[in-house]
C-alpha cells in the first residue's frame, strides 16, 4: 500500500489554488523550505521512532500557506497526513519502510522545487515549465500513482481496520501487535513439531517392539489363533483377543508363503515384507495399526474393534 502516492507526484507547491486580495500572513520561501527540512527530518526518523507518528499528525497543518512573488499560495499538506495514517496502520515490515521512503522524497522534491523557484526570475509559465524538467528526471522516474489494484487492496485494508475498530480497546496496539502475533505463529510451530516429534517417537517404539514366539506364527494353524481370540472375546478381554486376533493373521499370510517363516519379527517388519502393490497389504496394515494401539499403546480396546479385526480377517481369507 503506498498512501503517500494517492495523488499525482507532480503536485508541487507550484501548482495551487492563490488567494485573491491583498497579502496574507504566511511563510517566506526561506520558511517554508525549512518547514519542509524540518517535516522531511522528522519522517525520516520514524524508522527509530514509530510512536512519534500520533503527535506528528496533530501538529501537521492543513496546508502551508507561502508568501511568493505572485502572491500568496496554498500548499497542501494532504499528501503527508495520508502517509502518516497509512503509516501507523501498517504493522512494523519493509511496507512501513516503503512508506517513509516515499514520504521522504516527496518532501525532498519539494524543497528542491522551492529552491528552484527562488532562483527563477521567470514567470509562473516558467516554473511550471522547470518543475516538469525536474520530475522528468531519472530519480522521480519509478513513481507513480496508485493502480487499481492498490486502491481496492487500501479499501480492503480500511474495511477489516473498521472492523477491529468496533471491538474497542481490547485489542493490542499495533506496535504491540506485531510480537504477539510472532509469539503465537513460534507457539504454533513449537506445538505441531512436538506432536511430530512424538508420534515419530511413539512409532519408533513400535517398529523396535517384538513379541518372540517360541515357534514360527504359521506352526500353529490360523484358525486355532482365531478360535483363541474368539474366546476372550467372550470374556470381554478385548486386548488379549485383538492380539491373538492379529497372530491369526499373520498365520494365515505366512501359510500362503508371504514371507519366509519366523517367530521373532515385529509387526511392521511383516508388513514391510507384502509388496506395495498387493491389494492386502492395506487390509494387514489396518490389522498391525489395531494391534499396536491396543497392545503396545496401551489404548483401551472395545468390542467395535474386534470386529472390525474380524472384518480384515476375512479379507484375508480368514473365514
């Protein structure tokens, strides 16, 4: 957003409105290029000191009013008003720094302008004839006006600033605002990589964790596993019956020569041994995920997952 740039460059002191009759207090050339000096210093360090932008807009008149050869001109100070309230109302980012700078250099060019003009002895055809040559300069040529899409993006940015003004004063300043914005995202981030880091931990237990078998799975038929873990099911041990459910499928994969007999692999070691391109493979990860959780995590186990144990089973061929 670049509120300082709402309107033309080229609106210089040159260019405004005289004020008929005779002469009016005002400033000298000599004044009013101090005034600009003084306004361009003060901008300038908001850089240091952003909470000096509140008492610069109450000092900030509507305009300057310039004693000049051909009378008295008028030379409005909008410009800078804009850009200070766009300022305080950009959170602290190079935006920011971008509004400065362009409120510096517009300051800058018309202290320049003014210089020129008092060394013109021309007419005011003149000057604005040498304030075009000076705008046309290579320094002034990067700036322009707002294009349409930064106008709706300030009317945008003014809408959700209205919004935010109706919830009073409960909301942090903006100079405040911007840490504890800072503090929430590093909070944030701190919490989804401790979760991470807990379930690669927690999976990291169940890929080392393995329950020795004093013979291979398939030297006891699979159906005996079944029959066993349909037996504490009927005594609601619903762990115990998950577990031996488990062996039972394991019996049945190892019968059918899916990997090579052995009692002492753990349950993704069976499952890394099915191919990835095996329709049963998720059917028997489903069955290693049940087992883990109920038989390693320590997670209470229910009478809805054994059936759904039963369920992968006979995908299996488990029937």
């Amino acid at each position: 957003m670049r509120a300082t740039l709402r309107t033309g460059f080229c609106w210089l002191f040159l260019v405004a409105a005289s004020f008929a009759g005779g002469p009016a207090p005002g400033l000298s050339l000599e004044q009013y290029r101090a005034e600009l000096a003084k306004w361009g210093s003060r901008v300038a360090g908001l850089s240091s000191a952003p909470q000096n932008s509140s008492g610069m807009l109450r000092e900030l008149p509507e305009a300057w009013l310039v004693n000049t050869k051909e009378g008295p001109i008028s030379t409005s100070a909008k410009f800078l008003r804009s850009g200070l309230e766009a300022f305080q109302k950009t959170a602290p980012s190079p935006e920011r720094q971008l509004i400065v700078k362009d409120l510096e250099t517009r300051l800058a060019a018309m202290q320049q302008a003014a210089a020129e003009y008092s060394s013109l002895p021309g007419t005011p055809a003149d000057a604005h004839q040498r304030m075009e040559q000076i705008l046309s300069a290579r320094e002034f040529a990067r700036l322009h006006g707002p294009t349409p899409l930064e106008l709706l993006w300030q009317r945008v940015l003014a809408w959700i600033d209205k919004q935010l003004d109706k919830l009073g004063d409960k909301l942090p300043v903006a100079e405040e605002s911007g840490p504890i914005f800072a503090w929430c995202v590093i909070a944030a981030v701190c919490c989804v990589l401790g979760v991470y880091l807990y379930r690669k931990r927690r999976q990291i237990e169940f890929d080392l964790r393995r329950e020795i078998l004093p013979f291979s799975p398939s030297g006891r038929n699979w159906r005996a596993w079944l029959e066993d873990a349909r037996e504490q099911a009927a005594r609601e041990n619903w762990s115990e019956a998950i577990h031996l459910a488990f062996w039972s499928g394991v019996s049945r994969l190892e019968s059918e020569g899916f990997w090579r007999p052995d009692g002492g692999r753990t349950a993704r070691e069976y499952l890394a041994a099915i191919d990835s391109t095996n329709p049963l493979r998720p059917v028997f990860a489903s069955l290693v995920t049940r087992f883990e959780a109920a038989w390693y995590a320590g997670r209470p186990a229910y009478a809805q997952d054994f059936r759904r144990m039963l369920a992968d089973l006979e995908k299996l061929g488990c029937r």
